[in-house]
C-alpha cells in the first residue's frame, strides 16, 4: 500500500495532480478541491498522505495534505452506498471538519448540498457515521438555541445568492467571535463578513 508521496508537483487539474518522485516515478493521484486549493503552485515540492484504493475496474490513489482528512475519506468508504466518487465530492463540498461535523450534527440540508446526494442518502450515511466520525468533528463550541438560528441564518444567506458553503464558513466564523444576542443579528454579521 502507497501512504505517502513525496516529489515535485508537475500539473494539477480539477481534480487530480501528478507527482514526480526522486526516483523519476510520476504518480497521478485524484484529490478534493477542498485539498488542491491548498497545494503549492507546480514546480514546488510537497508530501500527500494517500490512500490506494482498489475496484474491479481500476486502481486509484486518493491524495491528502492532513492525516485526518486522509481517515475521513477512508471512514466515508465504509459506509453503504458511499464509494470513492461519492466520497470525494463530499470532501470537494466541504474541508474535513465541517464534513465530519455535518456528519455527527446529522445535518442533512448540508449534506443534500453534495453532488450526487438526495435527502434518503444523506439520512442514512449520517445515521450510519455520526458515530464514527465524532472524533474528526472539532465542535465549536454553540449554545442550544444558537443551533437552529444558526441553521436559519445559513438557509437565508443561501436565500440571498450565498453557495451553501461560503453561507455556512460565514455563519461559523461569526459564531466563533461571539454568539450574537438573536438569529438576525447572526445574519447581519455573517453579511457584514462576505
């Protein structure tokens, strides 16, 4: 099994990039958005976790900056019905940690925002891994009566034009500043930050 690459980055797509090894070797491994928006520009050295998977049909390397994204990934292919290409548009829709918080809050509005995923998945993969990925799930800390305005606020940033993620990474950035006194005050925040 490859768990690790080190080499110098030659291209880098949408969704995959090749890496040349010292040995001459260049491996191309399919990666997240959530992890190629934070690669080096091409020509610069690096290290991915990776983690080889393999099907009938073909043999794929899956590529990580951070162990723990490397162990989502790997949990989310244990789950029924969740096999690579699900489990890489669910790591391109959100970093690590919100996935595994959405998964452990069984939120199942963020999870429906995943390609490839309706309302009957999105319950059953959330039912099936809350507990398995509670440990990957960084809470922020959020008083009770906070969850649903919190929930609120995203539904109207969405409403007024947001992607559900940047509605979401705003919502959360001004949760941890300071729990505002009233869900519309959450609001105004979030928009006073995009």
């Amino acid at each position: 099994m490859i768990s690790r690459i080190n080499g110098v980055l030659l291209t880098r797509d949408t969704d995959r990039v090749e890496i040349e090894t010292a040995g001459g070797v260049v491996f191309e491994i399919e990666v997240p958005l959530t992890v190629l928006q934070r690669l080096p520009s091409t020509g610069a050295t690096l290290q991915l976790r990776t983690l080889q998977v393999v099907t009938e049909k073909s043999i794929s390397l899956y590529g990580f900056i951070d162990a723990h994204e490397r162990t989502l990934f790997q949990r989310l292919l244990n789950a029924s019905g969740v096999g690579a290409k699900v489990a890489l548009a669910m790591m391109s829709t959100y970093d690590a940690e919100r996935l595994a918080r959405a998964l452990v809050e069984k939120d199942i509005v963020a999870l429906q925002q995943i390609s490839g995923i309706g309302k009957k998945k999105a319950e059953k993969i959330s039912l099936e891994l809350a507990d398995k990925v509670a440990d990957l799930a960084i809470m922020t800390p959020v008083a009770p009566g906070l969850v649903t305005g919190a929930q609120e606020a995203v539904q109207a940033l969405v409403a007024l034009g947001y992607s559900f993620a940047d509605a979401d990474a705003a919502v959360r950035a001004v949760l941890e500043a300071g729990a505002p006194a009233s869900s519309d005050e959450l609001i105004r925040r979030a928009l006073s930050r995009g």
